[in-house]
C-alpha cells in the first residue's frame, strides 16, 4: 500500500475533511483514503465523453421527447 503526503492543503478545507470524517465515524486518513479509491472508479471525464462520442447516434429521435417519455413512466 502506498502512502501520500499532500502539502499546502487550505487550512479551511482541512477543517471541513475532519469534520466529514468525525461525521462518517473514521480516521481523517481512512475518509481521504476512501475519497481518493472512489475517484478512481469512474473513468475521467474526457474518457467518458470521449466514449459517448462513440456511441451510436439516433437522429430520429429526440433527446427532449425521450426525457418526456422517461418522465412519463415514472411512478
């Protein structure tokens, strides 16, 4: 397991990851720990969209009416 060691962190952000992690019940360094696992887990943006730009593309259909049509179908 590798170890990090962040410098210059604002003083106030500092506060509000202690205070997160006093709320979750663990460690300062357990909840950054989970942060920074769960941000891994999801592709980066450009990937994703770069994927999105693969996808097929349905010009018969409009994006507002599927959303409409989602909407409807809602309980």
């Amino acid at each position: 397991m590798g170890d990090l060691l962040i410098r210059g962190l604002a003083p106030e952000t500092h506060e509000e990851l202690k205070r997160r992690a006093q709320d979750a019940g663990v460690s300062l360094q357990t909840y950054v720990a989970r942060l920074l696992e769960r941000s891994t887990t999801v592709p980066p943006l450009a990937d994703w969209l770069s994927e999105l730009d693969e996808l097929p593309r349905h010009r018969a259909v409009s994006g507002a009416r599927a959303v409409r049509e989602a909407r409807d179908e809602l309980p």
